[in-house]
C-alpha cells in the first residue's frame, strides 16, 4: 500500500484489503481511513501492535480490546484508563502473561488478574504486587510453569518449610541459591542449570553491589571477594535438601550461599 497511488490510499476497500493482510498497512492509509473504525478494528485484529497507529482518540475499549486479542502486550499503548479496565486486561494478559507489567497497580493486586498472567507466563509474577508474590497459590502456579518464576516469588516463600514438598517438582532441575549479604540484606535465586550459575552469580552480585567467589576463584578473585562489603561461597550439598532432618534444615539456610541439587 506504501507505493501505492494516493487516491488508491485513500480507498477504504483498498485499504480494508491492505490491513487484513498486514495490519501495519494502517500506517500508509490516507489520514481519514485511520480514523475510520472499520480500517482501524480490522487493522488491530490482525496484529494488536498496529494499535501504535491508530489515533489517540480512536483508542476506545472496543479498539484496544481487539487489539489484545492478537497482542498482549499492546496494552503497553493503551489509554491509562484502559489499562485498569478488569476485562481489558484479562484479555491481555490470557494472550500474554507480560502484559501484566503494564496494568494498573490495582490490577496487579487483583488475584485472578495475576493467576491468568502466570497461568500463561509463569515469569510474569515478577510484575505481581508484592503480597501476591507471596501468595502460594500464586507463587506455585507461576512455578509450574517455570522454576525460574520462583525468582520473583517472596522470601517467604522458600523458607517455609510447610511448602518445600510442593516446590520440590518445580525446582527439581534447578539450583537455589540463597544470598546473603553482611548488612543482612538477602534474596533468592533459582538458576536453570551448571551453565547459568555463573551469570547468576553475576547478576546478584551487580544488584547487591558485592563481589561473588565460587570457592575456586584464583588469587586476584579471592582479594577482591575478601575486601567485599559481603562474602559469596558456593556450597555443593552432599545430600539433598530434602533428605535432611528438618533440625538441620535451619542451620542450611543460614549459609551465605546454598546450592540444592
């Protein structure tokens, strides 16, 4: 439609051809066929990121909701209203999980909102309001469908040991880690396998802005992991996490660094 002439741009059958096809044609309609609502709804239902094109007043609940349909993640370019809007944001977050970063905080606070993120993305728990990160049937549903999920779940949740039988299939292929820092600021890290250890380790120590040691580093590692503002050793477990009596448990969990394999 781009090369096409500008009174054939200008033809609403044309263009109504061009967008069922390609909803980005949108872009090289003639200006009043972006505001008409027929070019506009069949250029969104074919790819919701057309919703970029279309006006800002055109951006009505019927718009963006066939828009969400085909694109979650388009709810990005909603209207702040929208992106409060419960059906709007089901809508979303059942084609993509993700969406959820962009709802209203409210929506983020909504369970079933959440559940139908998760359910469709686990990792999207990261963009839940706190205390449904700490939710457990929300936590364990986003586990199910990645181990990695848990990275975003509360702190709570791996240390009660009342759930650790129900986490266990979700992070039975995976590495946690618990990291702890001198000021006392700790987090949790699940890690998919040998290979990611090492970007883990990395990434945690970029975000609580120590250094990290692996218990082989070489002499010039282990000054800078000495003159740290907190200590990270990597402890493989001779026996499995949960084959240990729950007395030793507590001490476990006091370690700098677990590693559960």
């Amino acid at each position: 439609l781009r090369f096409a002439a500008k009174e054939l741009r200008a033809d609403k059958e044309v263009a109504l051809a061009a967008v069922r096809q390609r909803g980005l044609a949108l872009a090289d309609c003639a200006k009043e066929l972006q505001y008409d609502r027929e070019v506009v709804l069949a250029a969104v239902a074919q790819n919701g990121w057309e919703l970029n094109y279309v006006p800002v007043k055109m951006r009505d609940k019927e718009v963006v909701l066939t828009a969400m349909a085909s694109r979650g993640d388009a709810l990005e370019m909603a209207p702040e209203a929208l992106r409060g809007d419960r059906e709007v944001v089901l809508t979303a977050v059942r084609q993509n999980g993700g969406a959820l970063e962009h709802a209203s905080m409210e929506l983020r606070s909504c369970k079933d909102v959440v559940l139908a993120a998760v359910m469709r993305d686990g990792e999207a728990l990261e963009h839940a309001a706190a205390e449904l990160q700490a939710d457990k049937d929300v936590a364990l549903e986003a586990g199910r469908q990645t181990g990695l999920a848990l990275n975003h779940a509360s702190q709570q949740f791996f240390v009660d040991a009342a759930l650790w039988q129900e986490v266990r299939p979700l992070v039975q292929d995976h590495w946690v880690f618990r990291v702890s820092t001198l000021s006392g600021s700790s987090c949790y890290v699940v890690a998919a396998g040998r290979h990611s250890v090492f970007n883990i380790l990395l990434d945690v120590s970029t975000k609580l802005d120590i250094y990290w040691g692996t218990g082989c580093y070489d002499s010039h590692e282990k000054f800078k992991l000495l003159r740290g503002s907190a200590e990270l050793q990597l402890y493989n477990a001779t026996v499995s996490w949960w084959d240990l009596p729950e007395s030793e448990k507590g001490t476990i969990i006091d370690l700098t660094l677990l590693v559960l394999i």
